[in-house]
C-alpha cells in the first residue's frame, strides 16, 4: 500500500513539474528598457504629487530655513532622477521636449512637465533667496540646481503655449502672477 501511494505521488510530481515553463535565463534588454520606462513614470508620478507642496513652498517662501534647504535638496534631486532615467533610456529631455513642443508624441505628459516647472521656480525663487542673504549654498546645491534650471525658459514656454480647458496648469499660474506684480 505504502509502495502504490509513494508511486501515485511521484507520478503526480512529475506530471506537475513537466507542466512548469522552463524559466527565462539572464535579463535582455528589453526587460531593462521596461524597467527604465516604468522608472520615469513612477517619477513623473511623484513630481505630480509634490506639485502642490512646492507651489505652497514658492508662495510662501521668504526666509533661508533647514525646511526649505530640505526641499530643495529634494526638488534638485527629483530633477536629477529624471535627467538620468532619460539618459539610461537613450533619450535626451531636451529633445523630449522639443518633441511635445511640437505636438508630438513625448515621454513626458503635461501633468508632469506642469510638475517639474513648479519644482523649478521654487528652485529658482529659493536659490535667489540665499543668494541674497548671503547664505551659504553648498557647491553640490548650486551645481544641481543649475542643472535643474538649464531647461527652464523651454519649460516655461510651452507651458506658456498650453491650453487647460481646467485652468489647472499651476506653472502658468505661477509666471502670470510674477509679471502682473513686476
């Protein structure tokens, strides 16, 4: 009896093991390109979520503070993943944007370009701030927020170009509002 049971479940074990797929050896590069893609939109996911945080930051910053420092280090951070997820995908933002300026298919959405110039005028009006106060600001700081910075007039542009049937483009809230008080 236990002879015929040990037969049955070896029977069983191999009918169940011959059906498994035979796994796929090494990752190929089309899995890397994958996970690239799926890298940039989980940051254009998360440029989304902090827009606000860094519109109220814009708007209410007006002293050098450790928050503020923190948030910029974490602006000129979110910049930095971006510009290098792109790279790794072979793909410059530059040319990314050029591309959605001219109504062309892009990487990046509205929502997240929106997003990244938010980011980047809290960058600018919080660098300027420090600049003026005499501040320390660390070389690290100063280089990745320029970095950050070297696409922003394009940014704003078509921002500026962009039409919401929402009026939810905050960017473009943020320029308009500088110039009616300049």
């Amino acid at each position: 009896m236990k002879s015929k049971l040990c037969i049955i479940l070896l029977s069983l074990l191999t009918v169940a093991c011959s059906q498994v797929r035979p796994q796929k050896h090494g990752i190929t590069e089309a899995d890397i390109t994958q996970a690239n893609e799926a890298s940039l939109y989980a940051q254009f996911n998360q440029l989304y979520y902090t827009k606000s945080l860094y519109k109220a930051a814009y708007n209410e910053v007006n002293k050098v503070t450790e928050t503020n420092d923190q948030l910029l280090s974490y602006a000129t951070f979110l910049m930095y993943a971006v510009n290098t997820t792109y790279d790794s995908l072979d793909i410059k933002l530059n040319d990314d944007l050029d591309l959605m300026a001219s109504g062309k298919k892009s990487k990046m959405s509205i929502d997240a370009l929106d997003s990244l110039c938010v980011s980047n005028k809290y960058i600018e009006k919080y660098i300027k701030l420090k600049e003026k106060s005499g501040s320390e600001i660390s070389a690290k700081a100063k280089e990745l927020s320029k970095e950050a910075l070297i696409l922003q007039p394009k940014i704003e542009k078509i921002m500026m170009k962009t039409d919401s049937p929402l009026n939810d483009i905050e960017c473009k809230k943020l320029i308009e509002a500088r110039k009616s008080r300049e």
